[in-house]
C-alpha cells in the first residue's frame, strides 16, 4: 500500500484553502482537496530491432533512450522508424473529509491494464487507484494540530497550515483520501512528408 504517499498528501487535508457551495451547508462545508498533474512525452523511433527488441527513440529536446520492449509489447513489428512513440501520465489526488458514521480505517486498491489488439500499432493503458480511509482521533485548536488513526492502526499528528479547517472538521469524521494513477502509451504512424 501506498501509506508514506497516504501520509505526505493526508496532511494537505486539514491544510488546503477550501471553496464550497450548496444548500447542506453544515456537510458541504467540511475541508475538501482535489488536485491533478498531466505530463505528455512525445519521442520519435530512431532504431528498431524486432528481434531483440531494443528501441532507441528521440525527444524534442535531443535526449535519446534506448530500452528493450517486453513481450508483454504487442504488436511491436507494427513499428518502424520515424513513429511516434505518445506517453500520457495523468495523476489525480482527492482528499474529502466526511462524518464517521462509525466507520474504521480501511484501504483499498483497484487496477486495470488494457492492450490493443493483435495486428494494430502498439498501445497500452493503465489506471491504478488506491483509497485510504482514516479517522479522525483528536483536533487540538489551541496548538492548531490534528491526529489520524490510519488503516494501520497508527495514530499520527498533523499541524494544520488552514487553522480553519480543524473548526470545519470534528472527532469521529472519516478522512478518504484517494490517489489514481492513469498512464497511456502509444505509437502512431510516422507523418506523411
């Protein structure tokens, strides 16, 4: 699991400057975080060979990569050179805090990959996805702290850099954060010149 991430973003929580709307006001208003990363690399086929499948490509920026394809890579003989080999990572973290309900910690973690089909360009994606449940055990206003009971077990303390948020926020309340991972990667026919 994922728990040194879980506790470096868990302490955005209480943390982050919060924007709500709606008529529940008392529920809508509890501290909410959401952000999101996107980065795309582009690299052109430089060398090719199908038998032992090492690729060497070049990025914009002239630095070139060589690496051995797995058999897990299909399709590779679809691929020559001047292709264009398109990578896309998109990283997106949620963190909600919501009433307890008697809820426990917990953790879960889902992931799916999927492939083209034999015969097309090479291509794969994946998304991997992991929640993490944890309580909240104490807010201390007065030293502006707060502390989370993980799905471990382990209790640990937080300083709050948004003050309001502890007000906002009440022992017993759940704490999910959720962290997705999506990448897609593939490789499409060198442009017509």
């Amino acid at each position: 699991m994922k728990s040194i991430k879980f506790l470096s973003v868990a302490a955005l929580l209480l943390t982050a400057s919060i924007a709500t709307a709606g008529t529940e006001k008392a529920e809508l208003d509890r501290p909410s975080f959401a952000a999101s990363q996107t980065m795309v690399v582009t690299a052109v086929v430089e060398a090719i060979d199908h038998e032992t499948r090492v690729v060497t490509v070049r990025k914009p920026d002239d630095e070139a990569l060589t690496f051995t394809a797995s058999e897990e890579a299909r399709n590779l003989d679809q691929v020559s050179v001047g292709d264009v080999l398109v990578a896309e990572f998109v990283e997106t973290v949620t963190i909600e805090v919501l009433p307890g309900d008697g809820l426990e910690p917990d953790a879960a973690e889902a992931a799916a990959v999927a492939r083209t089909k034999k015969g097309e360009m090479p291509g794969v994606a994946a998304m991997d996805s992991t929640v993490v449940i944890s309580t909240v055990e104490d807010i201390n206003i007065e030293k502006n702290t707060f502390k989370l009971k993980g799905p471990d077990g382990v209790v640990t303390e937080y300083t709050a850099r948004n003050p309001e948020n502890l007000k906002r926020s009440k022992v017993g309340d759940i704490v999910v954060v959720t962290d997705t991972v999506a990448m897609a990667i593939t490789v499409e026919k060198a442009p017509a010149e």
